[in-house]
C-alpha cells in the first residue's frame, strides 16, 4: 500500500508541476502581445512629445517675431530687405547668378 501511494505522490507532484509550468507559459503568452502593445504606444508617445516640443518652440519663435515687428522697426526693415522690398529712396541690385564654366 506505501509503494502505491508513493507512486500516487510522485505522479500528484509531477501533474502538479506541469500544471504550473503550463499556466506559467499561459500567462507569458497571454502577456506578450499586451507588451509589445504598450512598448508601440510609449514609442508613439515619445514622438509625438518629441512634436509638440518642436511646435512649441517654433511658436515661442514666430510669437517673438511678432513682438519685434511691433515693436523694432529695425527689424521690419531687415525683413522687408530679405523678401525684397526697398524703400523709395533705395536701389536695388540683382546680380544673376555664376555659373562655374568659364
């Protein structure tokens, strides 16, 4: 009767541990899509901050550029030279470009 129940024993322990090894696995896979879920989501996460962070300071610009064309006439004539703009009084040179054969 004790060999019996020795075997008993032995075979409990042994389904017992493949049961917990099979819910083990079970879990992993059950888990892993979800991860690799949320690993996409924080690398999106992470690019659009990345935007937002890019946006933000081309507005702290473009918002300092308006203060100045308010308030620095200077820097509106500046900016009136670059876009081509003169006054009456000036004159404007356009020298054609080089080009590299002579």
């Amino acid at each position: 009767m004790q060999q019996t129940e020795k075997y008993w024993n032995l075979i409990n322990r042994i389904v017992l541990g493949a049961v917990v090894v099979m819910a083990g696995v079970g879990v992993v896979l059950a888990f892993t899509p979800k991860v690799k879920q949320l690993q996409s989501y924080q690398e999106t996460s992470d690019k659009l901050q990345q935007r937002i962070e890019i946006t933000v300071s081309a507005e702290k610009e473009l918002k300092e550029k308006q203060r100045r064309f308010f308030s620095d006439p200077e820097f509106v004539e500046k900016v009136a030279h670059e876009v081509g703009y003169a006054r009456g009084s000036e004159t404007i040179f356009h020298f054609p470009e080089e080009s590299g054969g002579y």
